[in-house]
C-alpha cells in the first residue's frame, strides 16, 4: 500500500456494484498504510452528504465537493500522497489532464471510481479515457434485480417505465429511479 511511484487506479461498472465500497476499502488501508489521503467528489452529486463519499451500504469517507477539476489544485496538500475521486463520470474531459498530473508529477496514487456507462449504455463522459490511461482498471458487477444475474448497466426508470433514449437529462415533475440490470433485461426505447 506504500508506493514509490503515482499510479492511476480505476474502478467502474453500473449503479450499486460497489464502486463506492470498493474505493473507501482501498482509501481505509491506505490510511492504515500511514498515507495522507484526500477524497474529492463532484459538487452536484448530493445524494447522502455534502462532504462525503458514502455506499449504497453505508460506508462513508469524507470528501471535498468540486465546482470543477481544477479545483483539485487549491485543496490539495503538499503533503498528500493518495487521491480519491469518486462519481468521476461527472467531471468534464479536463479530469485526464488532472490525473495524469496528479501521478505523474506529484508521484500520486490516483483512485478513480465512476459510471462506465450512461443509463443508454454508451460511454459516460471521461470514464473511457481514464480507463486508458490508468495502470489498473476493475470492472465490477452488480445484480440484476429482474433475473439475478450478473449486472453490467444501469436501468433508468421514469415513472416506472425504461426511460426513452432521447428522454432529457431531468424530466420535470417526474419521478425517477435507477436499477442494475444485465444486458438481457437493461431496456432503452429508441422508437
Ligand atoms: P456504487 O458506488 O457502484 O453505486 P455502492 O458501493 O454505493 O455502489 O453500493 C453497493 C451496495 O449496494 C452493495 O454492497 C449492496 O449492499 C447494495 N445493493 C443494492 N442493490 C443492489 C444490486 N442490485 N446489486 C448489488 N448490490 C446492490
């Protein structure tokens, strides 16, 4: 857990896989490891706490909301040697630049967690290219909750039924929810 080097690690797979699990496992050992670890997060994702990372499970780890990227540079410690980024998806492109930045000239061990697919199943926003970049990737699997199979997208639901695929970002008025699916039951109407 203690590295000489920076590095790029990045977890990703569809909603409730445990990608937030998974990255607050590998940022308790690095404390454990003695590192100085810091969490950072998109500002607009307030789904359980401003100024956490928390699990579907409820695991927590506190971290700083970004407005942007770079932002990153006026919070972090001279003396920090791990990052935690998570819901990365949601970063624009400038996050490749950041990362690479972060491990290369700061020597960071860089941990990414994010969304590699949007509800349509297309490539979400720069996940794809950090997942080139990094020098480790692990795709996890939820469960399907229609067949329990192995899950690998993410089923939006608007008012119970698959949101189409040019439905817009927010649809007003309506309710709305996500479920993990496999490739099998994962629906988006096209017509
Ligand atoms: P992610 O960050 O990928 O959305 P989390 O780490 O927040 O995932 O949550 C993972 C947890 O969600 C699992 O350990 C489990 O307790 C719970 N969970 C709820 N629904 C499902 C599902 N359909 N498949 C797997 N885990 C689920």
């Amino acid at each position: 857990m203690v590295h000489t080097q920076g590095m790029v690690e990045v977890i990703v797979g569809p909603m409730f896989s445990g990608k937030t699990e998974e990255l607050i496992r590998r940022l308790r050992r690095a404390v454990i490891a003695k590192q100085k670890v810091q969490v950072f997060k998109p500002a607009i994702d307030t789904r359980y706490d401003d100024r956490e990372v928390v699990s579907h499970a409820g695991g927590a780890f506190s971290a700083i909301p970004l407005a942007s990227i770079e932002q990153i540079w006026d919070y972090l410690d001279d003396d920090t040697t791990v990052v935690g980024i998570d819901e990365g998806q949601f970063f624009g492109e400038a996050i490749n630049d950041v990362v690479r930045r972060l491990a290369d000239e700061r020597d960071i061990r860089v941990i990414i967690a994010g969304l590699d697919m949007d509800f349509r199943g297309e490539p979400f926003g720069p996940m794809p290219f950090l997942m080139a970049e990094a020098d480790r990737v692990d795709k996890l699997q939820a469960i399907c909750v229609v067949c329990g199979a192995p899950a690998t997208r993410s089923q939006r639901l608007i008012n119970g039924k698959p949101a189409h695929y040019n439905d817009p970002v927010v649809v007003v008025g309506a309710s709305e929810m996500y479920e993990a699916r496999c490739r099998k039951h994962h629906i988006v109407p096209r017509d």
